[in-house]
C-alpha cells in the first residue's frame, strides 16, 4: 500500500511540475523593461545570418524600431570630433538642420530621397572627409562647407519639384537654377549663416547629380578640381546608391514613379545594370573608390538572385 502511494506522489509531482512549465511558458523571468525587449533578447539568443536562421544577428538601433522613422538631427559636435564649435555657428547649422529634415520629411519626397538618405549621405561625406583630409587636395576644403552641402544637396532637385520650378533648356541653366533655389533655402532658414559657407555649399550640392555628370563630364571634371569639396560630397550620396540599401532605395523610388500595375520587381535591376554599375568607376576619392567596390559587390550578389528567383521561364509561354 505504502509503495502505491509512493508511485502516486512521483507521478503527481511530475504532472506538477509539467503544469508549471506549461503555465510559465512564455513568460519572462523578469520583469522587462520595454514592450520590445522581448524580440531582441529573443534576437540576441539566435544564430548568426551565416546559419540557417531567418533572422540576422545584426542588431537594429534601439532606439527606434524598423518600421519607425529616423527624425534626430545631424550632430555638429560629433562631426566636428570634439573641436571647438563657435555658439553662432552651432546656431546657424541647427537651424538648417531643422529646415532640411522638415522639407525632406514633407510629401513633396519620398522614402528614397528623405531625411534618413540624408543623415546617410552627411555620415558618409564625414568618413570620406576624415579619410582624405590628410591629402594635398582636401587640405584647405572645410569640413563645414562639405555637410552643409551634403544636407541641401537635394534640395531644389526637379524630379521631385517640377510643378515648383521652371523647365530650363539647357542643363547648365538647370543647375544654375538649383543652385540659386539652394542659396535661398539656407539663407532663408538660417540668415546668420556666413556667406563662405552657403556660397560654396550652394554651388557644390548644386553639382552632385549623377545624370548631370553623365550630360556634361568635362563640366563637372573641372568643377572638382576647383572644388575639391564636391568630389567628396558626390562620393557620399553615391555611396548611399549602392549596397542592399541602393537596392532597397531604387525599389522605392521606382515604386513611386511607375503608374500603378505598368511597373515589376525586376525593375530595380534594370536601375542597378544602368545607373549603379557606373558608380564605382565614377568615384574621385580614394576611400570613395574602395567603399564603393565593396558595396557594389554586395548589391550585385542581391541584383543576381533577384534576376534568378524573378525568373519564372519553367511555366511560362507566348500567348
């Protein structure tokens, strides 16, 4: 009798225990501190992307969740390095700041071309900057003219502004006109700016198109050479083409600018082979050249299984 009652105490505990398990499955072992922090402590215990995990062990910032915008302004004091920053010039460049990320967060763009390209952009002209600055040719550009530059340098862009701007006949008149939309822009949102930062700065964010480069090479050739400044800035918004973000960047904008059921997936391919693909080879500067050879391979490894799994040649016919 005594050893019946022995099993059923052995089997009880051992339904117990299942129940406990089962009731606290789930459950944190304590008490978390945000409604995210689930997924990535969940995030964090997963393999890396080289195993078969869906996930990657790449870890998002924190701060903000991936489908939530990125609205902080661009850090003077981190990109000047700890340097002395002067209050008026502290000033003046908030002020832009500001305007830029509300005129660039504003319908009239879209996710391709918006505050987060440009936080990029400036965070590339700062790595390129620091990587040059040593060189003969960059050693009189200031660092200030090259992000002003990088911030406004889609400003007055007329792929997004035609109902705003005057159809020009020749490029040369184009960019004179975006320049001058610039130089209004900054002066506007920042009167205190000096004149030898929003000049230069115009003038070189003015420059920075691909297509126009590809109009005019030996314009533009010349006017790196007079403005070193430019060959960085051009650099970093290319950069910011290229990579699994240039990727993701031409399936935005060509999900936008395509009429509704005339576009495809495969369109983002087409933008890489005829536009990206140049991108390395255009590059002036040194680091520019070596980052960009790195991301274009990465972006061609993407570009090749798009064009494998988009292709549906198994059951397909003429009809």
């Amino acid at each position: 009798m005594s050893q019946d009652k022995t099993k059923t105490s052995k089997t009880d505990g051992v339904f117990k225990n299942i129940h406990r398990r089962m009731s606290n499955f789930g459950k944190p072992s304590r008490t978390l501190e945000s409604p995210y922090e689930t997924m990535s402590s969940v995030a964090d215990q997963l393999p890396s992307s080289h195993s078969s995990s869906p996930l990657s062990s790449v870890k998002s910032n924190t701060k903000r969740r991936n489908d939530e915008r990125d609205t902080r302004l661009i850090s003077l004091d981190k990109l000047m390095d700890g340097a002395a920053i002067a209050d008026k010039d502290r000033r003046w460049f908030e002020k832009i700041n500001i305007a830029v990320r509300a005129k660039m967060n504003s319908s009239a763009y879209d996710p391709s071309h918006d505050f987060e390209h440009v936080q990029r952009v400036v965070m590339n002209a700062h790595r390129l900057w620091h990587a040059e600055k040593d060189r003969e040719v960059f050693r009189n550009v200031d660092p200030l003219v090259v992000y002003v530059a990088a911030m406004v340098h889609d400003i007055g862009d007329g792929k997004y502004l035609s109902d705003e701007l005057v159809k020009m006949e020749t490029d040369e008149a184009d960019q004179e006109q975006q320049r001058d939309c610039i130089e209004s822009f900054i002066r506007k949102s920042a009167p205190e700016c000096p004149p030898y930062i929003w000049g230069p700065a115009s003038h070189v964010a003015a420059l920075v198109s691909f297509t126009r480069e590809i109009r005019n090479p030996v314009m533009v050739a010349q006017q790196c050479a007079a403005y070193p400044a430019l060959q960085l800035v051009q650099d970093a918004d290319r950069l910011d083409g290229l990579g699994a973000v240039g990727i993701v960047r031409g399936a935005v904008y060509g999900g936008v600018t395509e009429p509704r059921g005339t576009g495809t997936v495969r369109r983002v391919v087409h933008i890489a082979d005829e536009r990206h693909a140049r991108y390395p080879e255009m590059m002036k500067t040194r680091a520019g050249k070596k980052e960009a050879a790195k991301r274009w391979e990465a972006m061609k490894e993407i570009r090749n299984q798009i064009v494998q799994q988009a292709n549906c040649e198994d059951v397909l016919e003429e009809y």
